[in-house]
C-alpha cells in the first residue's frame, strides 16, 4: 500500500514536470 502510494505522487510529479517541459518547449 505505502509503494502504491510513492507510485501515485511519482506519478503526479512526472505529469508536472512534462507539462513544464512542454510550456518551455512552446516559449523557446
């Protein structure tokens, strides 16, 4: 249950953290 858990907010990091990829990519 705790790994599914460290799963899920890994999860949410890396969908954040693509979304600021993209941005950057639209701004350069």
């Amino acid at each position: 249950m705790i790994a599914y858990i460290i799963d899920y907010k890994k999860s949410i990091i890396y969908k954040r953290l693509l979304l600021v990829y993209e941005q950057m990519h639209y701004i350069v």
